[in-house]
C-alpha cells in the first residue's frame, strides 16, 4: 500500500473526527454514515451536491485527502 485516504469530518460546532481508510470509495460512503440523520441515498445527491449542502446550511464539514505513505 503506497496511500491511504484521511476523512476530517465533523458537525458544525464540534471537534474534528479523523478517519483512515484504504480507499476514497470508503471514505466516501463514511461521510453519508457520519450524517446518516440528515441524509437518505435514495435522494439522490452526490457527494459535491451533499458537502455544498452541508456547508450552506451550517450543518458540519468534511475533507477528504490522498495521503502518501512513506
């Protein structure tokens, strides 16, 4: 494994949760777990249309980064 994927989520107001996995389609579906209160895929949003959301309503923030493993 020469990466992995890093998740910084968290609800607005609170500390950072930080996250690692193998791959960003785990990181992914992580962030529709962290906020599964808010959010049903049956809706339909794709991830850029929830994180803009989010981010609109002051409702929490996440990031997703490729971190290299040396």
């Amino acid at each position: 494994m020469t990466h992995v994927y890093t998740l910084k989520i968290r609800h607005s107001g609170e500390e950072d949760d930080v996250f690692v996995f193998s791959t960003r389609g785990k990181a992914e579906a992580h962030v529709f777990e962290y906020f599964e209160h808010l959010f049903d895929e049956e809706h339909g949003l794709n991830l850029n249309d929830f994180q803009e959301y989010l981010f609109s309503e002051d409702v929490g923030y996440f990031d997703i980064e490729r971190q290299e493993i040396l």
